[in-house]
C-alpha cells in the first residue's frame, strides 16, 4: 500500500507545482525582442541580397568584355590566315582558317547571350545601334571568310584587302563595344559604391534605435517583477494549502477506491510490487504469496497466449488496455475483472511500473452469458417457428428486430431500419392496407393483419400482431409485435384448397367443385330461362382394364381420357371427375337436347379410339347419361341422379350408347337403390345361403368336391341368381360383407360335413378386390388357421383376370393362402388376356375351362384348343375341372382329352345343403363295396339336364 500511496502522492505534488507555476506564465510584461530580431534579420537579408545582384552585374559586364577581346583577336587571325593564302594555297591554311570562324561563331553566341542578360538585369539595352552595327560587320566579315574558304586557287591581292579592309572595320567596332561596355561596368561600380554607403547609413541609425527599445523594456520588466514577486509570494501560499486540500481528497478518494477497485502495482518485468486488501479476498492469497510474482499466478487459463501478447504491446507502448479477464482464485474458483492498466512514466518520461484497476464483474458477467444464452435460445426458437419479434419506440423511431425477422424480410442482421423502408418491403398491392392498419392501430386499433412481402424478388405471406402501450392522452408511446412467415402454411393452404376442388389424377375438378357449378349453373338458368345440361360419362369395361393389366394401365386410361374430354367440349364447359371411371361434364347453356347430343357423340367418338398401355393397345368405348336442366332436375342432387340413371340405362341398352334421362328411367333408379337397401338387410337377417354342385372325377366318376354358390332368398321376389344382385353389391360396396360371410359359411360346412363323414373340399370364388386388400388376406389366413384341419378342405377360386392386375401383390397374397393350407384353382380360364405360360407362375393347383369352351366342343378348332390347354396345365402340375358339362358327347370328349374333373348340369344342378346331402348320400349308397364310404359314385343319367 505504501507503493500505491507514493504514486498517488506523486501525482498530487505534480499537481501543486503546475498550479504554482501558472501564477508566472500569467505575468504581463512587454516583449519587444523576438520583433526587432526579426527586424534585424530581413535587414541583413536585404543587404545580401543587394549586394549579390550588384555583384553579378559587375561579373557580367567583365565577361562582356573579355568576350569581346576574343573576337577582336579572330578578327586578327583571320587576317593572317588571309595574307598566308594569298602566296601558297596549302589546306593546313585552310582548316586553321575554317577552325578561327567556328570558334567565332560559338563564341559570338557567348556574347549575344550575356548581353541580352545584362539587358534584362538593367531594363533595357543601353547600345542597340552600336550592338546593330557590331553584327552587320561580323556577317560581311563571315561572307569573306566563306568566299575565301570556297576559292580553291591561291588568293588574289584584291581579294585579300577585302578580307583585310572587313577585318579590320570588325576589330574598329569592336573595340568600341569594349569601350562601351567599360564605361557602363565602371558606372554600376560607382552605382554600387554610393547605394552601400547609404544602406550602412540606415543601418547604424536602425542598430541605435533598436537597442534602446530593447533595454527600455527589460528595465520595466525588472521594475514589474519587484512589484509582484510579494504576491506571487501569497499565491505561493495559497497553493500549498490547496495541495494539502487536494492530497486529503486523494486518500478519501483512496479509500472508496479500495472498497471496490481491485488495484496493483507492477513493474516493468510484470512482477508485483503492491495490492490493496480487495485483491487478496477476491484471489483468496495472502499479501505475501503475491508480492514478486507474476499475475500469471491467477491466469485461469481461458485466454489465449495472443490476448495476453496484446495487452503487453499496448502497455508497453505507453497506452493504456483495457478488457474483461478471467481470473482464478488460489481455491480454483474463477472470477471476471473488469481491467485497466495504466503506465507510469519516470522522469525522463520512460515506464518504470503499470497500475492495474479491476472491478469484479463476475455477476454481471454471468447474468450476461445467461442472457445471450436466453437470447439464443429464443432466436432457435423463434427460427423453428419462423416467427420473428420486434419493438419501437414511437417517440425516437428506434426499430429493433430479433434475428428471425431480419431473416423473413431478407435484411443482414444489424441493417438500420426506418417505417418508410419497411413500407417499401411490403407488395405494392397490399401497402395501402398495411399503413392504413398501422395508422389505425396507432389510434388504439387491434393490429393482427395477414400480408404479403417481397424478398429477392420472391413473394412471402406474414401474419403480423402488435401490442401498443399509451400515455394518458391516449398518445401511443411504443409497441412491441411479432411477425411470422407463413408462406408455407399458405402454400399448404393453396394445395388443400386445390386438392379439395380437384382431382389428383386427372387434375379435372372433383365433386365437390361440380356441384358448385352445377348450382350456379341451375341458379342462372332458372333467372334466364334458358337450358343447361350434364353429360354422366362411364368408360365401358374399364374394370377388366383394372383386373388384368394393372392400376397403372387404369391410370393411364383415365388420364387420357381427361385429355380427349378436353378436346372434345366447348370452350367454358366444366369437365369433372366423379371417381372410379366416371365423368361429368356441365354445359351451361345449350340451345336444345341435339346439341348436348352432338357433345355427346363428339366424346364418343374420342374415347372409342384405341387407348395406348405399356402392354397393349385398348378399345373401351363409354356409356353417357344425359340430363337435361331445369326441365328433368331443379336441383344439384336430382340433376345428378337423373343423369347417373340414365347412365345405367345406356349400358344397360349394351354399352356405347347415349341416353336422355326419361321418367321410367328414374323407376330402374329407385328398384336399384331399393335392391342395394334389402340386400343390405339381407345380411343381418340371413336371407342369403349357399349352394353346392358336385364336382366328378370324371374317370372313377367319383364326387370329391363341390363348389359352394350364393343365392338370396328374397321374401317377395323368391330365390334369387347372383347376376341379379352381385352388381347391386359391387356398385354400392356391400361385396366385402358378403365374401366374408360366404367364406365363413363355407369354412363351416366343411367342419360340419367332416365330422358327420363326408370328406368333400368345398370350392369359393373370392373376387379381385378382396384377393388385393392386405386386411381381407389377412382375416382369410386367420379363418383358415383357426381349424387348421379344415384348410385343406378348401378351394379357392380366383378369376384368370384377377391374377394378371398387379402381379405383384396378387401373387403374394396367393402365396400365402397357400402357405395357410389353402389351395387355389384358376377360375375361368380362357377368358381373359393371359397366355398360357403364365401359368408357371401361380401357385394354383387346378384349372377350371370356362363353359365357353366347353359349349363350344362341336367345333374341331376348339377341340384343339381345349385338348391344348389340359395338356398344358397337365405339364405344369395342374389338375382340370371342366366347367359347364351338359351333354354326354362333352363328356367323352373331356374324357379322351384326359381332363380330370366335370362339372355341370349333366351331373346336377346346384342343390342347397340338405338337398346336397341326400343326393351325395344316395350316391355313396350305390357304390360299391370296395369303395370308399366318403365318396360318392355317380352315373349321369340319359337327359339333358338334371333336376
């Protein structure tokens, strides 16, 4: 502490003496000196100067005359040379004549030079006519030279006095140059002389005047100083006592100092020398640990070798550094200081030692990492949520934005902002909304508006909301907001929207979107009287598409079919996709019902064209319904119904037709909705059953199976065939239901019939959709696992066309029925598009012929054709039944063809439960003994058909 007091002290004597000696540097005196010095000086430059010019015009008028010596003597050269030609022509004569004239020359130039210098210098030539006279004479002379010089015989007298008589008129003018020129150099001597001898004059009566303004002053100067040195004596005084005053304050201000200030002493190597009592409780050492050590002794660690390097260019520079640093206690815990070092310079102003003040900040230090750590968090937050917040304060302007809502508007972060370029960022069409908002909320509306902005050139949707905060005369002071990017959201928005008005596949509009239309479109003819119309478009056998080729294919379809519908209607025209493979088509306005039907005909004649598959061209055709508005249907619903009955209707007529929805057609309409209703009924109060046909093993012409079929025994119409009701059931969704309780219905039996002693498998035909869904597989393995015994007793059917849709997953869904205990027959065979080495590929074990071929057996063709595919099927492992048996020339025929098993009419027709049982009963009764109980034995009988 001592060490920090002598400094403190030494600044506050320091402070005293400059007090003190500002008492002096106030004193007024006069200080004529520096003036007359200065006076003095320009004196003595000017006379140097003076005399320099002169002299130079001295030397000039000496070198005039000199110079014109020189041509006087050329001049007589010239002579000589002349007198020397004129007895021998020799060229040494010559050249020594050539050599006198060149050096003229160059030395005339000399001369005219220095002249017109001379001239200048004096303001003018003082002898233009001699000067004029002196450089005609030297040209005649020249010309004589050259004469002489161009003469190659040895001169004549005549000539040489020429030369002689031009020489010497030059010398005579020349040396009256030389006299001129004489007497003007011993003027400006005389000139020189008197304008001396009177600037000496001037100078001694300046020299005397000067001295006695110097000695004047200093003698008040010394009077002066006699006068004050009494008061300076008090001042004297009064600084000391206000030094004590200041050195007081200083050690008050020490010791507040030290209650906050963590302060050092260091020298110039770095080693401590001194420190208050604060630095050793915030370090926890001792004062004794610390003095003669280096500060590293509480380095934590935490700052690199570059940041220390710094502070110790700084310093030792002789400025002052500042910064935060972090420190660690003797017991490991870290601290933050604010820190200032500060040099202290010696007397020839070198650092002898460096004065560190530190304040802990170690709170402040934390709680600010706590809030940038906050901050970060927030902005993370606030960049997942793309939402963004601000503040302003309305009486300075200041906008402040969070990071986020730099990033939705595509601003860098930190960018200045005013209200006139925010205003700028939003969409021109929406900027008078915007600030009309603002001013509304300004004035204590809600401000929460959805708006568009442009960023980049790109457009973005943000949902804005603010709060205000207002004085008590409702001046609003500041508001603090959110911004949102929800471009995304409205995107998602767009799409529901669209997806909710459109087709997916077809990208015509759905359902729904008709409908509206169709409503406008009712409302518009009902105000205008006029005629509308809807055309219901189904495409005709699209389900085989479906079933044998895939939904690939039947995507293909539909979408081509949108495409030729397009082409087809009328500019206006709304084209809409119902579901599955129906359309609808609205004209607004039709002037009468031949021009819907020429729309009509129009798309028929489209779609009829070949639609092109990855596998094979197709020829679909379509079934169109006519409706025709307000005069067949008012309403959106009737308008659809009619047209849909009319549809039905068109197929019904044999598909590729067109037909105008009528009365008797709604008839059809309403039995067919009223069928879907009862067999609905049908199921809960078990009106449907089964029935069974026997199928014969045609060589021992025993029955080992039998097929199971449906019937409805509906309470008004009677016992009903499924092509009366299974379209119903298709159409209206109820096949699911029904298959389900067939297959368990059959899976029954079977238990039942085994245990009472007859070991028939039951065959059932399950359709496309149930062998497609995943659900429906499912529930089938688990039925058939429930009595595993049971599963090999079953047999199921599967349509031809069924296994070519998706080969996929129809096959793996055939592969594990199989794998449950099931076996599968191929239904149908022949109807469909495969080929018949597909069959390779299906885990079947039998085949059934369609009875198409069967009945067809008359023609050798398809003899061939049935012998072929039992040959076939027989090569792959299969069994084949032959369905459709109705004659005894088919089944000799079947027989020679080696097919395995009849069914048909010749045999029985298909009888319900207790009827099968006694006809199987009888027929095991006449069997022979040999023969198994199980089975029964049956002859056809000699008629067409059987009971």
């Amino acid at each position: 502490m001592d060490a920090l007091a002598r400094v403190e002290c030494r600044g506050a004597a320091g402070g005293a003496r400059a007090i003190s000696g500002s008492a002096f540097v106030d004193i007024p005196a006069p200080r004529p000196g520096p003036a007359l010095l200065a006076f003095f000086v320009v004196v003595g430059l000017a006379t140097t100067f003076l005399w320099s010019h002169e002299r130079q015009k001295i030397e000039g008028y000496t070198e005039l005359i000199n110079l014109s010596g020189r041509q006087r003597m050329f001049t007589q050269k010239i002579g000589r040379y002349a007198a020397l030609l004129e007895h021998k022509r020799e060229q040494r004569y010559a050249d020594g004549l050539r050599e006198v004239k060149s050096l003229m020359i160059s030395e005339a130039q000399r001369l005219e030079d220095r002249i017109s210098a001379l001239s200048t210098m004096d303001g003018g030539n003082r002898e233009p006519r001699l000067l004029s006279r002196m450089a005609e004479l030297r040209s005649a002379l020249w010309q004589q030279v050259d004469r002489v010089l161009q003469s190659v015989d040895p001169l004549s007298g005549a000539r040489v006095a020429e030369v002689q008589r031009a020489s010497d008129a030059f010398a005579d003018a020349m040396e009256r140059v030389v006299s001129a020129f004489g007497r003007s150099a011993n003027e400006r001597v005389l000139q020189t002389t008197e304008r001396i001898t009177s600037f000496g004059i001037a100078l001694i009566f300046i020299l005397v005047t000067g001295t006695l303004s110097i000695v004047l002053p200093i003698a008040w100067v010394v009077r002066h100083q006699h006068r004050i040195l009494d008061r300076h004596a008090r001042m004297l005084d009064e600084a000391r006592a206000e030094a004590q005053k200041t050195l007081n304050e200083l050690a008050a201000y020490q010791a507040a100092l030290s209650q906050k200030a963590i302060i050092s002493v260091t020298d110039r190597a770095g080693r401590i020398e001194a420190v208050n009592d604060l630095f050793c409780r915030i370090s926890k050492y001792e004062r004794e640990e610390l003095i003669g050590r280096n500060h590293r002794i509480v380095n934590s660690g935490d700052h690199s070798p570059e940041f220390f390097a710094d502070m110790w260019r700084t310093i030792e520079r002789g400025e002052l550094w500042t910064n935060d640093i972090c420190n660690r206690a003797k017991d490991g815990t870290k601290y933050w200081v604010d820190t200032t070092i500060v040099p202290i310079l010696d007397k020839g102003g070198q650092i002898r030692q460096f004065l560190s003040v530190r304040y802990d900040i170690t709170a402040r230090k934390y709680e600010r990492e706590a809030l940038k750590e906050s901050e970060a968090h927030l902005n993370r937050a606030q960049a997942v949520a793309k939402v963004g917040s601000w503040s302003i304060d309305l009486a300075s302007r200041e906008l402040r934005w969070s990071n986020e809502t730099y990033r939705i508007f595509g601003m860098p972060a930190g960018t200045p902002l005013t209200y006139a370029m925010l205003l700028e960022t939003v969409h021109e069409d929406d900027r008078t909304f915007v600030d009309a908002a603002w001013r509304s909320a300004l004035k204590g509306k809600d401000y929460s508006i959805e708006h568009r902005i442009v960023v980049d050139g790109a457009i973005r949707h943000v949902h804005e909301r603010a709060d205000f905060e207002f004085d008590g005369a409702g001046r609003a002071l500041r508001a603090v907001g959110t911004v949102q990017d929800i471009t995304e959201r409205k995107s998602t928005e767009a799409k529901l929207m669209w997806q909710a008005q459109y087709d997916i596949l077809t990208e015509l509009p759905n359902r729904r979107l008709f409908q509206d239309r169709l409503e406008t479109a009712l409302e518009g003819r009902r105000r205008d009287g006029r005629s509308g119309a809807i055309l219901m478009i189904d495409l005709d056998h699209f389900k085989d598409v479906n079933d044998s080729l895939g939904h690939k294919a039947g995507d293909d379809v539909l979408i081509a079919t949108a495409e030729r519908l397009r082409a087809s209607v009328r500019e206006g025209d709304t084209i809409a996709r119902f579901g599955g493979d129906e359309f609808l088509v609205l004209l607004d306005i039709v002037e009468s019902a031949d021009e819907a039907s020429r729309i009509a005909a129009r798309i028929q004649g489209a779609l009829a064209r070949p639609f092109e598959t990855e596998q094979r061209d197709l020829h679909l055709g379509s079934s169109i319904g006519i409706c025709v508005f307000p005069s067949d249907g008012a309403t959106v619903d009737e308008v659809l119904i009619f047209a849909d009955a009319a549809m039905y209707a068109a197929k019904h007529a044999g598909r590729k037709s067109v037909c105008f929805y009528t009365p008797s057609i709604n008839e059809e309409l309403r039995d067919r909705i009223s069928l879907a209703e009862e067999l609905h009924a049908a199921l809960e109060k078990g009106q449907l059953c089964l029935v069974f046909q026997p199928i014969v093993d045609i060589a021992s012409r025993r029955i080992e199976k039998c097929e199971a079929l449906i019937r409805w025994r509906h309470p008004t119409k009677g016992l009903l065939l499924p092509g009366q009701f299974i379209p119903v059931a298709e159409a209206y969704g109820l096949m699911p239901e029904i298959e389900s309780w067939v297959i368990e219905e059959v899976v029954r039996r079977y238990d039942e019939w085994r245990r009472d002693g007859l070991d028939l498998q039951i065959s059932v035909n399950i359709s496309a959709k149930y062998l497609r869904s995943e659900s429906k597989v499912t529930e089938l393995r688990h039925t058939l696992g429930r009595r595993p015994a049971d599963a090999k007793g079953i047999i199921l059917e599967i349509t031809e066309t069924h296994l070519m849709r998706d080969e996929g997953t129809q096959l793996d869904h055939v592969a594990r029925l199989v794998e449950a205990g099931a076996e599968i027959a191929i239904d149908d065979f022949g109807t469909g598009y495969s080929s018949l080495s597909y069959l390779t590929r299906i885990p079947a074990k039998y085949l059934k012929i369609d009875r198409s071929f069967v009945a067809g057996l008359r023609s050798t063709l398809q003899q061939r054709l049935v012998k072929s595919v039992i040959g076939i099927a027989h090569d792959v492992g299969m069994r084949v039944v032959a369905e459709g048996v109705e004659s005894h020339e088919q089944l000799a025929l079947l027989a020679e063809y080696e097919c395995d098993f009849v069914q048909g009419y010749l045999f029985s027709r298909p009888l319900d439960e207790g009827d099968f049982r006694r006809y199987i009963r009888s027929h095991m009764e006449q069997a022979p003994s040999s023969e198994q109980p199980s089975h029964a034995q049956v002859t056809p009988p000699d008629r067409r058909r059987a009971g």
